[in-house]
C-alpha cells in the first residue's frame, strides 16, 4: 500500500530523476579545459545551498570507501578535511595521531575516487571529457585547486558536493550521457529468479536490496524503508534479503526517488514533529490536490519564509479545505490523500503513522479543526492560532520541553477528527495556573475544541463568544471571577484577585468566592463615588451570575476548570464591556 502509493507519486510527478540517476546539490566545479589542465574554481548556488544537478545515484554503505561517479563531497575530490588545518596546530600528540588517521582516511576516499574514475574513463575511451578527469589529476591538479581565489570558500564548507566541468561545456562531466546508460545498466548483479513485483504486479528480476535515503535524526548515509536481514527470522521458503518482497529496479528506484524528493531539504511535502518525519502527498496533481498539499505544509506552521503575512496564509488554508470540504473546489472520488510517519532506527527506517483518505474527508476533517477551534478574538490585530506550532508553544513553557508523543497525537487528532489528546488540555491548564491565569486566545482556543471533542457527560457544548444560556457551574463560577476582577481594576487600578485568588477559584471555589464576594463590596462602594455608572453596570453582571448559582461547588474536575477558564475568557471579551477595554 505504501510503497504502491510513492510508486504512483513517482509517476504523478513527471520530472522526477530516471532510474539509476538524482538530482544533487553541487557548490563548487573545477573547471578544466579538455587536456586536464586546472582553468579555476567556479561556486554555484548561495553559501548555503548549491546548484542542482542530474547525476549518477551513489550508494555509500559499510567502511570501505565508495567514491561517486565524477562528482562527490571534498574529502572524495580535494583530498582535504578539517582536519589538515588543525594537525599543524596540535601539540597532544594522542589528539595529533587521531587528526593524522583521519586525514589517512580521506587520502584513502581520494585514491578510490581516482581509481573509480579512471576505470570509467577506460570504459568510454572516446568521451575525452572523462579522459580530461583522469588527467587532470594525473597533473596535479590539486595543487593549482588549492591556490584558486575560491579555496578559502571551501575549506570553510568542507562536506558540500563538487564536480567537474569542461571550459566552454553547458553540462558537467557527471551528466555526461555515457554515465546515465552506465546508470541504467548498472547494479543488475545477480539474476534472481523472475517474480511478480508486489508494486507493479508485473514479471521482474527482483532487486536484493532497496537504495537507502536519509532522514533527520537517523544514519547521515542513509537507512532503508524496505530490508531483510539475512538468517534473523525474516526469511522465508529459502529467500534471502528483498527478493522476500520481491520489487523490479524501475519499481524499487520509484519509491525511493519519490521519498527522497518529499524528504529533501526546502520540500513543502514534509514536516517533523520531535524525532518523526511526515511526508504527505495526493494522489492527483490537479488544483484541489496541490492546494491541499500547500495548505497542510502552511497549517503546520513549519514554514520558513518569514517574509509572508500569517495572518493571510493561516486564512488562505482555510479557504481552501472549506472549498474542498464544501464541494466548490472540485475533487474526484477516486482521488486520495496519504501522510506517512517516519522515525530513524538502526537497521532500517521504521514506518510509525500510515493514514489513507480521500481528498474530501480529509479536507473535512482539517475544516472541523478550524471550526472547533474558533473562538472570539477582540484584538485589534488578530493572530492565526490553529497552526500547530502555535498550539504546541501556548501549552509549554516559552514553546520548549514539549511532552514526548504529544505533537504526534495532536497532528493525529487534526488528521482523523478525533478527539485532542487529554495531554494537550492537562498541559494547557497547568501553563495557565504556572502564569496566574495567563488565559491567551490560543488557549483558550485548545480547552474550547478539546472539550466539544470529548463532550463527556453530555455536557453543554462551548460557543465561540459568551453563552449565557450555559449554566455548567464552572463555566458560571470562570464568568464571576472575570466580573469581579473588572470591578476591583476600575475602583482600584489594579488586578491582584487574579493573581492571589484565581487559581483556587478555579478548583475549590466554595472555599474562595466567599472572600472575594466580600472583597467586591468594598470595590463597589469605592467604584460608585466617582463612576456611579460604571458601579452599577459591574453589579448588574454580578447579580446576573449570582442569580444562576445555586452553590459554590467544593471542587472542580479538570474539564470543569477548563470551562471556568472558558467562562472567564468569554467575559472579558463580551463586546457587553467595551467600557472596561482597558481590561
């Protein structure tokens, strides 16, 4: 199912690299004319990402070295690492032999890189660019690398990819088209029995193992999404490594480009949550599918372009999943919506979070996140809240120390429209008491959806703005406070009955109410020399809510303090107290 899925994403996306080939960010060529002879250096990109190109994919497993086809990283070209600059330097001679066996070690990647190329080079006699390569650095080329104007660049970025490039030449020599039929007949190795590939459903010679692709958090090399250790309980029938799941080349180099591509630095088809990487793609490349996938990426609030408005992006999103939902952006039946989690491991890459639904529901159900956590906003210049990344940051100390699993189950429920997890609302609590009753719009926002969610017991269910048909004493005893508070800063100047009271109000309210009750008097008596007006308006509300209680409870349940917080957020943003504004 899965691998069907990123088979198809593979063929959905057209320009995608061809069998045997990717697509390689390369900073710097060394550009030779046809003889060998060092002209200079040229950089390609910006400092911080190089240029792409289509070369011949390159497997590194194991401690040997297994240098690229004409292009690779520094140590692999230039025969230089880090470590040549600081072994003159050092005076441990442990700490120096320890440089001097890795600069061994890179001379050693440099010697298989010229050996690699020069056996190439004798396979296609008649390319003379291949030729060029080989003597170039049968010139010594390296010396006149090292004294180019740009070398003091690549000292400084010494793991990024360089290749070779012929003066007067459009194409690097790693894109020569001798390399890409050396691509495509390549890595046959063994016949293996013919078999039906399970992707394609097709005759193939199956491949022995999948190319591996790296992921954040796992093995910089690469890890594989499909592989079988030999003689460990997975084979079977005498099978041996992937021929247990037997996939053809083009298949197997299908899935993984895709991947690769979804997982490549500046994807919008990605994001991670703690140490789980999600891809996500549609089935169709249609409008309704591509906003959906820009749509997600934004939500998420993962985003780096700083220079867009939030305000409009967050309100764009939900644009479009309510068109989608709706039905006026159209979408066909048939077309799906796939989210894959991924996490590092050390045999292979372990698939955590597999979701499949059509475009429809899946539009639904983020629309339902919208809804459940709209929430009234009186602020002169209101804020997108659904994202996730603001979620998360309003229910942890300054947006760090986030609860393991928890972004995981948050992005579930938003996914599937099930309920919030109970972590999320406990967290949110407990940010408020830590904050005196810090009850920000985003969570007042969380404790609003992940209670209509559960909606446990029947309970009345909250509203956007105030409702004063709802009678739950919490959500009545949250209304009170907020009344109180107003009364006591509009004769006194200040709040302190949040901070002093707020957070026992909201658990054992029969034990504080009592005090403050009391306390409120001597604010109104104050209040009403000055603003006889203002007084009255305070102890019309008061008697309103007092008129609905019948008792101070003894306590509050946590989803009850949720809704006393609820109760004291809607008051304060009744548009009834535009006089209090100041609030």
């Amino acid at each position: 199912m899965i691998l069907k899925a990123l088979y198809d994403y593979y063929n959905r996306c057209g320009d995608l690299a061809p069998t045997g080939m990717e697509y390689k960010e390369i900073s710097f060529l060394v550009v030779i004319d046809e003889k060998g002879n060092f002209k200079r250096l040229e950089q390609r990109g910006d400092d911080k990402n190089g240029q792409k190109f289509l070369v011949m994919k390159g497997v590194r497993s194991g401690k040997t070295p297994k240098p690229y086809l004409f292009w690779d990283n520094v140590e692999y070209v230039f025969d230089y690492c880090k470590e040549q600059a600081d072994v003159q330097e050092e005076a441990d001679e442990a700490a120096k032999k320890k440089l001097e066996e890795e600069i061994a070690k890179t001379h050693a990647k440099n010697v298989a890189l010229i050996e690699k190329i020069k056996e190439v080079a004798n396979l296609f006699p008649e390319e003379k660019e291949l030729r060029a390569v080989c003597d170039f650095y049968d010139k010594g080329g390296l010396d006149a690398v090292r004294e180019d104007s740009l070398w003091p660049n690549v000292e400084k970025r010494s793991t990024v990819n360089v290749s070779f490039l012929i003066e007067g030449h459009t194409k690097i020599v790693a894109e020569n088209p001798c390399l890409r039929s050396l691509a495509e007949s390549s890595n046959q190795g063994k016949k293996h029995k013919q078999s039906v590939c399970l992707i394609t459903g097709e005759e193939c010679d199956p491949v022995a193992t999948t190319t591996p692709t790296a992921i954040a958090g796992g093995n910089p090399s690469g890890s594989r999404l499909v592989a079988f250790q030999t003689n460990k309980g997975y084979d079977s029938y005498g099978k041996s490594q992937c021929l247990n799941a037997p996939m053809s080349k083009d298949a197997e180099a299908a899935f993984t480009t895709a991947l690769n591509r979804m997982l490549a630095k500046g994807s919008h088809n990605k994001f991670k949550l703690g140490n789980r990487t999600f891809v996500f793609w549609a089935s169709s490349d249609d409008e309704a599918s591509r906003k959906m996938e820009d749509g997600l990426f934004d939500l998420l609030g993962f985003t780096d372009e700083r220079d867009d408005d939030p305000n409009a992006k967050i309100e764009e999103v939900r644009k479009v999943f309510k068109a989608i939902s709706s039905g006026s952006l159209k979408t066909n039946l048939d077309d799906r919506f796939y989210i894959l989690g991924l996490a590092p491991n050390v045999a292979r890459i372990a698939v955590v979070y597999w979701s499949e639904t059509s475009l429809n529901e899946f539009a639904t159900n983020i629309e339902r996140h919208f809804s459940d956590m709209e929430i009234v906003d009186n602020r002169k210049e209101p804020k997108p809240y659904m994202g996730l990344r603001n979620m998360l940051s309003a229910v942890t100390l300054s947006g760090s120390n986030v609860t393991p699993n928890l972004p995981e189950a948050v992005a579930k429920s938003i996914f599937l429209g099930i309920p919030y997890p109970y972590t999320l609302f406990s967290s949110c609590i407990r940010r408020i008491r830590a904050e005196s009753g810090d009850i920000r719009i985003t969570r007042a926002a969380i404790m609003k959806a992940y209670l209509n969610r559960l909606n446990d017991n029947n309970q009345k269910k909250i509203t956007i703005m105030l409702d004063k048909q709802n009678l739950n004493p919490g959500y009545l005893c949250g209304r009170l406070f907020a009344v109180l508070e107003g009364l006591q800063f509009a004769a006194n100047g200040q709040d302190t009955i949040r901070a002093s009271y707020m957070n026992a109000a909201s658990s054992t309210p029969s034990a504080v109410f009592p005090t403050i009750l009391k306390l409120s008097n001597s604010h109104y008596s104050k209040l009403a020399k000055d603003k006889k007006g203002l007084a009255i308006f305070f102890d019309n509300q008061k008697k309103e809510i007092m008129a609905m209680i019948q008792d101070f409870p003894d306590t509050l349940e946590l989803g009850d303090q949720g809704r006393f917080f609820l109760g004291y957020y809607h008051q304060k943003n009744e548009k009834a107290n535009k006089e209090t504004d100041q609030l």
